[in-house]
C-alpha cells in the first residue's frame, strides 16, 4: 500500500522527531537551511525531543548536532551505536562479529580484487587502502582521514560496528545480489548510494535503536514522528506514529511514507515540521 496517498492516522501529539541526515535534514551541500534549523529550534522550544538517525560515525554528526544544540542521543551506524553525545560515550553498541567481516571481504574481492573496504570500529575509522577519489568516498571521507591504515589482520580481531565496501556501483550490485545466500542469518546490509555497502551485525535497524531511545525517554511509537528518504530508513518510517519522506527520497521509502513534502533542498523537514507540529491547529 502506499500510505503516502492516505491521511496519516495520527493523532496524539508529537513528542519525538527522528531524522535522517543525508538526502533529509541535508542539502546537497550538506547545510541545513535556516528556516529548518529555525523549525527545529522551535519544537525543541516546545519540549519536544529531536533525535539524528544516520548512517553515520559519532564524529561525522558532532558538527549538525552542536549547530543545533540538541542533548538527546544519536543513532549512528544505522542503528549499530547509541550514541551520548554530550559525554561522549556509548549508550549501546551492537558490533558484527569480526569472522563474518572477513568471510564478506574474503567474497566481495574474490569477484572484484579492487575493491576498497572500511571497517568502523565504535568512533574509529580501519583500512587496509586509502582511495580520495571522489566516487568512492563516504561523506565521513570527506572530512576525516582514517585512524589507521594497515593489513586487516591487524584490526579484524574485534567486533566492529560497520563494514563498508566501496567501488564501481556494478560491483556493489553484484556483491548485494550475492549477500543473501551466503550469509543471511548473520549480518544485515543496505545500501544507500549506488558506490557503498554498509554491513552490521543482523541484530540492527535504525528502527530498533530508535525504540530503545524512545523507550528510554518514555515515548510511545504513536508519539513519534520519523523523517527519511533511503532504503535504511523504512524499519524507522514503518516503526513511527508518523512517516514522512522528501520528495528526492528512493521510490521504495516514498510508498511507504504517510506523507510526502519538498526535496532536501528545499526545507523538507522544516515543512514536515510545520505541518504536523508548528502550524498544526
């Protein structure tokens, strides 16, 4: 069904507002723009708590998160780490077991021997080989070099909180196509841009972080308002009072969205947040 074509069944007030980061609360520039950073200041104002849901590292959110002075919990790594920002400190961490990360590498560079691969490890960034091309960079990439570059023997001894594979999109389709087979019951995966795979541990969902927030702060699911646009936001869309996706969001993310409101780039959560919160009568 695509709950986008129907009046979200939502009533109750709003007391939480999970988003997104990338192709959400971002622009293509990677700025939020005034008049959502001005939305989001006021229902803070109101008490209404405001939690960041992405795909990234602690480090990779600090700067958005201090612009807008929030104190609640991140979700990072999809949901792999629950993150105290203000001590900077881990809440929860759901890591993959290291065996598995190697038997994926070992598969993915079988087929395509240039493949790059990232581990992350908590707030720690691990390779074996250090690309700055451009197309095969994560957003973090672009801001922070890696803490160590080395063999993977060297740093695949603990459980990590993300594996990333990097490389030509025909690749990173290839190696998803293959994934279920061999290893469905002990890692989950998604992909958000055509270049990258992101691989944790089969026990994580940005949805399943996001409960263990809300529940922390007393918050029910129908109290919740969700915003995303990728595939690894639906659990949370699906899990929300209320879901609503930009209009630059996937196809897949769109159909199951309560409502649709502008792109990224053009106050998507801003409005969001007018429409069913600020300007809500």
């Amino acid at each position: 069904m695509n709950r986008s074509t129907h009046t979200p069944p939502h009533h109750a007030p709003i007391r939480l507002v999970a988003i997104d980061l990338d192709g959400t609360l971002l622009t293509s520039r990677k700025s939020i723009t005034p008049m959502t950073h001005s939305a989001l200041r006021a229902v803070i104002d109101r008490g209404i708590k405001v939690v960041l849901a992405t795909a990234r590292p602690p480090r990779s959110v600090r700067t958005y998160y201090e612009a807008l002075k929030l104190d609640t919990p991140t979700v990072n790594y999809n949901g792999a780490l629950i993150w105290d920002e203000p001590r900077r400190k881990v809440i929860l961490h759901t890591p993959l077991d290291p065996a598995v990360a190697r038997r994926v590498i070992a598969f993915g560079r079988k087929k395509f021997p240039d493949l790059l691969v990232s581990v992350e490890i908590l707030d720690k960034w691990y390779t074996d080989h250090f690309s700055d091309l451009p197309e095969y960079s994560t957003e973090t990439a672009k801001h922070f070099t890696p803490d160590f570059i080395g063999p993977l023997d060297a740093f695949l001894t603990v459980p990590i909180t993300k594996l990333m594979l990097l490389g030509h999109p025909d690749w990173i389709a290839a190696i998803e196509t293959g994934l279920p087979a061999k290893f469905s019951k002990v890692l989950s995966h998604t992909r958000s841009d055509a270049h990258l795979l992101q691989i944790m541990s089969p026990r994580i969902t940005k949805a399943l972080a996001l409960a263990k927030v809300a529940h922390s702060l007393g918050i029910e699911p129908h109290e919740v308002m969700a915003i995303g646009d990728a595939p690894n936001d639906i659990e949370m869309l699906q899990w929300a009072g209320l879901a609503i996706a930009p209009a630059n969001a996937w196809e897949q993310t769109r159909k199951i969205a309560h409502a649709l409101v502008p792109s990224n780039d053009h106050d998507a959560v801003g409005t969001a947040l007018h429409r069913f919160i600020l300007d809500k009568k």
